[in-house]
C-alpha cells in the first residue's frame, strides 16, 4: 500500500516544464511533501492534476493536504475505484471554493474521515454520486467548511458508519441539512457533531437510531439559532456523556427530552448551560445513580435565565439554583 501526499510538488533533478505537461509519458522520480513518488504524472501551470498515477493505489490518504492557496481542481481523470482510504483527503484546502467529484468512485472507500476538513471557502458540494456503503469512519468530514449554506446527504448510506463525532463541526453558515435517510444503528460517537452550527435554525433528527451511542458531548453546542429539537425518539441508554450537549443554544425555547434513559450518565456538566431563552423543561425521567460526583453536574443550567427552577420537572436533582446541583436519595 501507497499513501500519496500532494503539496509543494517539486522533482529531483528539475522543474516540470511546458514540454512535460504536453508528454503523456512522462516520468520522473516526484517529490510530495518530501516523499518521493515515482510514476507517471501531468501537472498543468496552476497545479491542477489532469492525470495522475495509472498503478491503483487504495490509499490517498492527505492527497491535497494544505494545499491553501488551491483554487481548483480537475480529478475527471482520476481512478479510484481500489481506494479505500480517503481520510483528510482535501484536509486545509482553504481556499477551495467548488470541487467537482462527479467522476470520483468511492465504492470501496471505508474512512472518510476529515475528507473536506478545513475547507473553509468551499460554498456548495455535490455528493449525490457518492458509494458511501462500505464506510465505517465520517468523523470531522465537514469540520471547519464554514461558508458551507446547505448540504444534501440524503443518498449516503452510513449503516456501516460508527462514528460522525465532529462531523459538521465549525459549518457556521449551514442553514439546512439533509440527514433523512441517515442509518445511525451503528454509530457510537456523536459528539461535538453540530458544534457551532450557528445559522442552522432547524434540524430533523427524527429517523436517528441513536441506541449504541456513547458519547453526545457537545452534540449541539453553539448552534445558537436553534429554537427547537425533538429528540423524542433519541434512545440514550448506552449513552455514558451528555456533558454541555446543548451548552450555548441561546435561541432554544423548547426542547423534548423527555424519554431520555440517563440510567449510565456520568456526566451532565454544562448540559444546558447559557440556554437563555428556555422557559421550561421536563427532566422528571433522569436517573443519575452512576454521577458519583455533584461536579459532573455543574452549572448544568447556568446562564439559563428564562428558566425558572420551578418550571424545571424533576427528581433525584437537589436544585439549589442554577449553578449549584446536588444528588438526591429517591
């Protein structure tokens, strides 16, 4: 297996010339990021690759990375159909604005993981053909795409897919999300998943499968446009950290939680922390016999002005106000 970096491209012995780019035989030994590469390989003079590698490699892991100055590319030649690796495969392409993959086959793929991360001008993405069925690893995929304004996921199939943690992390611009036909069965880590989505005002979660999930930390921390979410058919009783879930959504009015299992909590922290506009909220289910420590629920409804400490239905909570939690025997 060969992994490729492609960033400062330079050969051994000279520059690529006019006359290489018009030789389709072209062969020298390449240098990318210092490792050396030997095959055949075409470079145009704004660094666009045209052709690249007739060998099939599976792994292209880092491709592009930090390539920031970076405008465009052209993969219409690529062959990936052995690639199984495409982790951080545009990692910190920053100033990307549109990438075209409409010829890129991800059949065979399984790590996603950072795929776009940091592409931070990229405006629009078509992944409508993309094979995401042998995939296992979508964590931190749209990590930092912040002029993102939409994205449509609805032909991914993820039900190999075991961890989405920071997956639309820093998507500041995201208004809307297409995450209807999500399989979330075997997802074990959602954490820091929406992390400041701050323009996303609505979300539908409602075909989640949520029952081996671990870890919610952070889930919708930041996404301070946010008015409601119904998490009623959220099953979180694998779920062991909640810790500042909706930490930040200063917009949420409303929020059904009610049939959350916390039976294996054992951390609340900052759970609801700077919920400003919250005026309710029904918690009366939660358990909290693993939190064996009242520091685990600190300032669980700090900065949670609207909300009254009688409008919060409880048990098992000493609530002394919204700083100070303590555990009760029930």
């Amino acid at each position: 297996m060969k992994t490729i970096f492609a960033k400062n491209i330079w050969t051994e012995s000279r520059a690529i010339t006019k006359k290489d780019l018009i030789n389709e035989k072209f062969e020298c030994d390449i240098f990318i990021n210092e490792k050396k590469l030997t095959d055949n390989m075409i470079i145009n003079k704004e660094n666009n690759i045209s052709y690249f590698f007739k060998n099939d490699y599976d792994d292209i892991n880092k491709l592009f990375y930090g390539c920031s100055s970076l405008t465009s590319i052209n993969l219409s030649n690529f062959n990936t159909n052995n690639v199984i690796n495409m982790n951080c495969m545009f990692c910190g392409c920053s100033s990307l604005t549109y990438i075209d993959l409409s010829n890129l086959k991800t059949d065979n793929v399984i790590d996603m993981g950072a795929m776009f991360y940091d592409c931070s001008s990229l405006t629009s993405i078509d992944l409508s053909n993309f094979n995401t069925s042998n995939v296992t690893n979508m964590s931190s995929m749209f990590y930092g795409c912040s002029s993102l304004t939409s994205i449509d996921l609805s032909n991914f199939n993820t039900s190999k897919v075991t961890n989405i943690r920071y997956m639309f992390y820093g998507c500041s611009s995201l208004t809307s999300i297409n995450l209807s036909n999500f399989n979330t069965s075997n997802i074990i880590d959602m954490r820091y998943m929406f992390y400041g989505c701050s323009s996303l005002t609505s979300i539908n979660l409602s075909n989640f499968n949520t029952k081996n999930v671990i870890v919610m930390a952070s889930m919708f921390s930041l996404c301070s446009k946010l008015t409601s979410i119904n998490l009623s058919n959220f099953n979180t009783s694998n779920t062991i950290d909640m810790r500042s879930m909706f930490y930040g959504c200063s917009s949420l009015t409303s929020i059904d939680i009610s049939n959350f299992n916390t039976n294996n909590i054992i951390d609340m922290r900052y759970m609801f922390k700077n919920c400003k506009s919250l005026t309710s909220l029904d918690i009366i289910n939660f358990k909290c016999e693993k939190i064996d420590r009242t520091d685990n629920l600190e300032e669980m409804f700090f900065g949670c002005n609207s909300l009254k400490i009688g409008n919060i239905k409880h048990k098992g909570f000493k609530i002394r106000s919204q700083a100070i939690i303590d555990l009760m025997d029930v």
